[in-house]
C-alpha cells in the first residue's frame, strides 16, 4: 500500500495572514518610493541656499537617500512576491493532500469483490502522485548601497 501520511492534515498556512502580510509589504513600497519626488524637491529648494564644501555633501547625501529608498522600496516589493510564492506553494500542497484524501476514500469504500480483483488484475486507480516540486530559493544579491563615508 502507498504510504500517504501527512495527508489527514490541512496545510498549517495562515492564508488570509500572507495576502495582508503581502498587502502591507507593497503598500510600504508604494509609500516609500512616493516619497522620493517630494523629498528630492525640498532637497533641490534646499541646495539653493548652500554653498561650498557642505552643498557637496549634501548632495551626496540626497543621492545617498534616495538610492535607499529604491533599493527599500525594490526589497519590499520582493519580500511581498516571496509572501505571495510561499501561499502558491501551500496552496498546491493543500490541493495535493485533497486530491490523496479523496483517493484515499475511494480505496477505502471499495467492496471485497474490487479489492479481490485489484489483488489479482493489478490496481485501476492508482494513488495520486505528486509532481515533482522544486522549492523556490528566496536568496537576492546584496543591495548595491551609496558609500557614506
């Protein structure tokens, strides 16, 4: 007999929890690259008044802020697509344990008489099978960040 265990339990996955988790990440993108344009036009009013040695540094730092929040802005979005592929995981393996339960069942209403003639013809309905699944690897390059020496 086919060795199904594991599938008497659903998925310990807290579904609505990822789609807000994912939700709140793009939202936190959304504000903070919104706030790119806004603090580059104070940054621009700003530098007018400044002169030599400090207006430099300066405008170092505003390039400095404003690459961090990209790169913030850009990891959030993919922490959001990460939330999103570990619920699409948990899904099909949600589906698959449903799909052996039910083969399960039928196994288990059929009458002496099938369970004869599977013993001697073979099996008909064979156990589902699960397609091979090859986790996904949430690794990223390190962000590429402005010096700030």
């Amino acid at each position: 007999m086919v060795d199904l265990r594991g599938i008497a339990e659903d998925v310990p996955f807290d579904w609505d929890a990822a789609t807000r988790l994912a939700a709140a990440f793009r939202a936190a993108a959304t504000d903070c690259e919104g706030q790119i344009p806004r603090r580059v036009a104070i940054g621009g009013r700003a530098a007018t008044e400044w002169r030599g040695r400090y207006a430099g540094e300066f405008a170092d730092r505003m390039r400095i802020c404003t690459g961090d929040a990209q790169r913030l802005g850009t990891a959030l979005r993919q922490a959001a697509d990460q939330v999103d592929e570990l619920a699409r995981l948990a899904r099909e393996e949600q589906q698959r344990r449903e799909r052996a339960r039910d083969w399960q069942r039928r196994q288990d209403e059929e009458s002496l008489l099938e369970k004869a003639g599977d013993f001697l013809f073979g099996e008909d309905d064979l156990p589902p099978v699960p397609d091979p699944v090859t986790p996904p690897r949430f690794t990223s390059p390190a962000p590429i960040a402005a010096s700030r020496g």
